[in-house]
C-alpha cells in the first residue's frame, strides 16, 4: 500500500514538473518582447506611411515655387525650399494640438522631412525627424533616413531604410528604444497615383530595449509583407534573439489582413493581438 502511495506520488511530482516545464517555455516576458516589437515596428511603419504620402504632395509640387501650405482638416503640410537651389525641400507635417485619422490612430505635434531630391532618383535621401510627435499618446523621436537605392533586377524599386536612437515614451513614462537597418523593395503600387495599391516588402535586422528593460536584437526571416490597405503587416516572420535565452518567433500569417500575430518558443505557440497602441504595464 505505501509502495503504491509513493509511486503516485512520484508520479504527480514528475506530472507537475512536466508540466511545469511546458507552461515556462513561452513565458510572459517572451511574449512582450515580440509584443514591444511588433508595437514599435507598427509605430515607425506608419511614419514611413505618412512619408510617402508626403513624396506624392512633393511630386506634385511646383518647384519654381518658394514654398507651398496645403491645409486640411489635419494635418497641415507645408513644403519650403528658402534657398534658391530647388533642392534640398522640407516637409513639415504639422498635427497641431491632435487630430484622428485612418484606423482612428491619433497624433499630434510635427514629422519633419528632409528630401534631397526626387523619390526615383537614386541616392536621393529623406531625413525624418520629430518635434514633439505623438502617435496615440505614444512620443516618438529618433531619426529616421530613407535613401532611393534605384530598381533592383526584378525592376522593383528598392530603399535603404534606417532608424537611429528610436525611442517611444508612453503615457506612463515607460520607455521602450528601437533601432534598425531595413530594406524596403516596392512590389506594387510605386508608380501609380492610387495609393491603396501600394505594398512593400521589408528585410533587414532591429535591435531595441522593451518596457521591462529587456535588450533584443532581432532578424526578419521571411520578408515582412506591407500593403498599405491593410492596418498591420499581413506576413512574414521576425526571430527575436536575447542574451542566453532560447529564440522567439514572431510570426505575421500567410497574408490575412487581420491583427493576428503568433509567437513561439520552445516549440509552444501562442496567439497575439497586433495593436498601434501601447501594453499594460505588468502584462
């Protein structure tokens, strides 16, 4: 009887730690690291997004022109180039005290950009920087360099894309810092005046900090498909890598556009929510 209690007992302790084993392979802090991940690739997209939007207002601009204000509801865009050498331009897309727009995502304050020359011409450059910008009560900073690499053998254009000293701040004054070096090949859409055509695919590495102070690096394994009528990257998968743990797989689907995202670890899987705004705290 008391050999039969033991065996058990030894059974439900292995059960437990199998168990237990299983449930910490995709911890919590796992899954917010892909999760501040995903965030801040959301955020920094839609300012790529609202860069080229203001490449097609520049197109149609006038050089001879010494400046121009194209006013909206909001935001207000304004195009100046003070010298009389029609090159360099600056963009200023102003937000002013706030105002919602598609997918009702919220912002408020200036992106400035710095455009060389035209978007087609290769080595042209854009340079992005943000004067008190907020993205859903999210302040964004860094600077952010968009470079024309020309068309690649598929006849797709190509750029160079690179995000220095990110950093986003949210209402709490949590911080989470972003960093990367991208490549962005134009599938569709590039040379068409309609703008929801449009779609990208992305390749490159990132290295950031999340909320909780834990540093990533992360590498895109499968090219990360943008289109712009859709509110998250369709697919394409991210792997996430930190000091002496196990790699975590972010996951963007097959092409639905949807906001569903998956991660993995240790051979557990777990589905996330694809957002534009910020965590809770201790999640």
């Amino acid at each position: 009887m008391k050999t039969k209690a033991l065996l058990m007992f030894a059974a439900i302790a292995i059960f437990s730690v199998m168990s237990c084993n299983k449930k910490s392979s995709l911890d919590q802090t796992s899954v917010n690291v892909a999760d501040d991940d995903a965030v801040s690739n959301a955020v920094f997209e839609d300012v790529s997004n609202t860069a080229d939007i203001a490449d097609q207002t520049l197109d149609n601009y006038q050089a001879g022109t010494k400046s121009l204000t194209v006013t909206d509801s909001c935001p207000s865009v304004t195009i100046d180039h003070p010298t009389d050498a029609i090159w360099p331009k600056t963009i200023t897309i102003d937000y002013g005290s706030g105002c919602t727009g598609f997918y009702d995502n919220t912002r408020s304050g200036k992106i400035i950009i710095v455009v060389t020359g035209p978007r087609k011409t290769t080595g042209s450059i854009r340079t992005i920087t943000f004067d008190n910008y907020y993205f859903n009560g999210i302040k964004v900073e860094g600077t952010k360099t968009i470079e024309t690499m020309g068309y690649n053998g598929n006849q797709n254009m190509v750029f160079h894309v690179k995000l220095t000293d990110g950093k986003l701040t949210l209402p709490n004054n949590a911080v989470i810092e972003r960093s990367f070096d991208h490549q962005r090949e134009w599938i569709a859409g590039f040379n068409t005046r309609n703008i929801w055509d449009d779609e990208v695919l992305i390749t490159g590495t990132a290295s950031g900090v999340t909320i909780n102070g834990v540093a990533y690096t992360n590498s895109i394994t499968t090219a990360l498909h943008w289109t712009r009528a859709c509110k998250f990257i369709v697919s394409g998968i991210i792997d996430i890598e930190r000091e002496g743990k196990d790699s975590i797989v972010l996951d963007f689907g097959s092409g639905s556009c949807d906001a569903v995202a998956t991660v993995t670890k240790g051979g557990e899987t777990k589905e996330i929510t694809l957002r534009h705004k910020y965590r809770v705290m201790g999640r």
